[in-house]
C-alpha cells in the first residue's frame, strides 16, 4: 500500500499537519479513473457532495481530516487534492511578511536588478508595463535573444519578486514591485538543466553585474547534495558570486519532511537557504506552519539549514501562457523568490549593506514559528522588523571557506594560545 503522504497534495499535508479542525474541500480520484468504486468508498465520509467528475474519475466535496487520512489509506484511491480552482493569494502572502511597511516607506526595489536563472521569463503585462522591466535576457538552452519561457516556472517566480499587478489592478503584486529582473534561461521547457548550464549562467551573472547592476540571484532549483559542499562545482560557483558582491537566494528543496534533505547549492554555508510555510491563508502568522514538502537540514555535513522560511505554499503569480493571466504554485521554488524580493527592498533602503551582512540582518529579524530550527531556520521572514530595526552595516564581508587550516576552531585555538603565552 502506498504511503499516504503520496496520495495527498501539498495543501493538504499542510493542513493535516497543522490539525485543523475545517471541513476542507477536496477532489478525490481514483485509480484508473475507474470512478465505479467511488460510492462504496465515499458514501458516509463525505459532509457535502458538490460535483462528479468522471473526467478524473472522481468527485469533489467536503471532507474533515480524519476522513482524509482514512481515504488516503484506500488501495483504490490515486489521489487526494485541495479543491482550489482559483485562489487570491499573492495578497496576502504578502501581508504575512510585511510587504505593506517598506512599501508605504516608498522602497519598492526600485534601481534594484533580480538575477533569475530558472526557464527563462515572459514580457508578462505586470513585468513590461507601464515600463519594462525586464533589463537582460540570456539563453544558455536555445541561445535565443528575445525573454521567453516554454516551461512557466521562472516567470512565475519572477512574478513574485517583481510583478507590480498592472493585470490585475495590484492583486497580484510581487513583493518588489519596481525591481528589475535579469532573465537567465538555463533550464529547458521541461524545467531540468545540467548543472554546467547553471554554472555558466552563474559565471555570466558575475561577468555582467556592472552592466546590469545585479544586486541578488534567485536559484530556485537544486538538485541531490551528493557531494560535500566543499568539493560541489555549483556550491563553488555560488560562493563565487557572493565573492563579487551578489546575494544568493536559494531553495531548500521539496524533498521534507525527512531530515537531511537539503539540496545543492542549498548546503551552502554562504547562500540564504529558504523553506515554504503554509500561511494557511491568512495574513496572521499564528497559524502558520513549515510545509511537509519543503526540505529539513542539517545539511550531510551537520550545518544547519533552512535559514529562513516564507510563504509557498498555493501561490499566485505570473502565467507564461497569457501576457495577463496568472496562475497558483507551490514549493520552495515559491518561497525562495519572497525572499529574493525582500533583499531588493533592503537595499533599495541601504545600498550599503553586503551579502553577509544582509543574511545576518535577515536572520536576526525572523519570527519563530516555535519549530525546529533544522525545519524552521530562524524563521519567517518579516519585513515589518527589518524595516523597524536599526540595519547593523559592520558585519565583515566575507565567507564560510568549510576547509580552513582551523575550521570553526579559530576562536578556541586563539584563547589556548593567548593562555600559552601567559604562562612563558
């Protein structure tokens, strides 16, 4: 019998993780689409009957959990989903991170540029209206000139960081609504790339942040941490960037709730690794909890990760199918761009801030959704302390080698010494 975390959506773990008591709306399917078996199983379960859908062989209809965790354990049943046809959401992720505080401050990430390597990016009508914003475009797949994306991964992700709603009359704003976006396709239309594609992408980011004044790069994908951190090409290749004096956003991965599931570059000591929280739809953070699917630390060699976490779970965000349509998703591919866009806002505030200076502000300035930290980090992020704190700008800028001559040691080997030379 499969396990049932395998026949339920993403939405759904989250909510029966977090134990709600809601009846929630559901879609059931069964194998097969063989929907003849559904009233032997449904009959008694279900609170509300709502419409048969034989074109996935199954039904929609009100269910509580225990109900859901029951089915889900049906041999006969393929797949449990949240019946959430259209879902407004973008607003109010953004309100549970405090998107509000620095945009009525006047920062909207304006002068800022996004990297987003990912599948490319549209001339969506909230990126290219009234102004575009789309400064650069790079095609490391098809070597094409003109912004496009035969996938819709990495405009929805732009979206996030910098759509500014003109479809949808601000609904839909991303958190740095004036930001500008560099487009980077290195991921095909079916959303996979070698990671010398990423590489090279990476290694041209660095190569134009002048031209184009990059200031963060947005990385949401990954891929299995096979080989130490120290020795990864794409872990390298990250710190490089950093070096230069670029922000690396990265997702932790979708691959929780298992510990030690943290993907490349993600393991990175050096790069901000986020994690998804479903904020179960409302702006309050009370009732927010870490998303099952989203990757827990420690990473293979003990660091701890995730570094913070934010909204990804169900939401909405640019369609690469219509210049002004939109579309939901989920993952941490979804919360990494929240962050990204958060970044872009701080130094539209503070151009004087650094790549670790910045997580280390970002860092401080968390609520705790009182989880683990290997699931939580330091929390989600919120924008309305960081706009309300005092920014510390000493922090040195440098990095996390992993390999130095003493390690984490220093400061204990530097304390032996200083008694050593007390004693001659």
């Amino acid at each position: 019998m499969a396990n049932k975390t395998q026949k339920v959506c993403p939405v759904l773990s989250a909510k029966l993780f977090s134990k709600t008591k809601e009846e929630l709306p559901v879609i059931i399917s069964m194998k097969n689409n063989d929907s003849s078996k559904l009233s032997s199983v449904v009959f008694g379960m279900s609170t509300k009957m709502k419409y048969n859908l034989p074109v996935v062989g199954g039904v929609a209809c009100n269910m509580n959990i225990d109900s859901i965790n029951k089915l889900s354990q049906h041999p006969d049943v393929d797949y449990i989903s949240f019946d959430c046809k259209v879902f407004a959401l973008m607003d109010i992720a953004r309100e549970s991170i405090g998107c509000q505080i620095p945009h009525m401050e006047g920062y909207k990430g304006k002068g800022i540029t996004v990297a987003v390597i990912d599948t490319g990016v549209t001339p969506h009508n909230d990126l290219i209206k009234p102004n575009n914003r789309i400064i650069g475009f790079k095609d490391f797949v098809n070597d094409k000139t003109t912004p496009y994306d035969d996938n819709g991964h990495g405009t929805h992700v732009a979206g996030i960081i910098a759509g500014n709603g003109y479809s949808s009359n601000r609904k839909y704003a991303g958190v740095a609504p004036e930001a500008n976006i560099l487009g980077v396709k290195a991921l095909d239309e079916s959303g996979s790339g070698n990671t010398s594609d990423i590489i090279s992408a990476i290694q041209w980011i660095i190569e134009t942040k002048d031209v184009y004044k990059t200031k963060i790069l947005n990385l949401s994908l990954g891929s299995p941490a096979t080989d130490p951190y120290t020795s990864d090409p794409l872990v390298k290749a990250c710190n490089e960037a950093i070096k230069a004096g670029i922000t690396v956003v990265v997702a932790a991965g979708n691959s929780g709730p298992a510990s030690k599931t943290i993907l490349s570059p993600g393991n990175s000591p050096n790069v901000i690794t986020v994690g998804a929280v479903d904020d179960n739809k409302t702006p309050e953070i009370g009732d927010d909890a870490i998303a099952p699917f989203s990757s827990r630390g420690p990473t293979k060699e003990g660091l701890k990760k995730p570094d913070v976490v934010a909204p990804g779970v169900d939401i909405m965000s640019l369609s690469n199918t219509r210049r002004d349509g939109y579309k939901s998703s989920s993952g941490t591919s979804m919360a990494t761009p929240f962050v990204a866009g958060s970044i872009a806002l701080l130094y539209n505030k503070n151009n004087n801030l650094n790549p670790t200076n910045l997580k280390s502000n970002l860092k401080k300035n968390c609520i705790s959704l009182k989880d683990r930290y290997n699931n939580q980090g330091s929390g989600i992020i919120s924008l309305e302390k960081l706009f309300k704190t005092q920014l510390n700008e000493n922090t040195p800028h440098e990095q996390h080698s992993g390999k130095g001559i003493f390690g984490e040691n220093i400061i204990v080997l530097f304390v032996v010494l200083l008694l050593l030379v007390g004693r001659f």
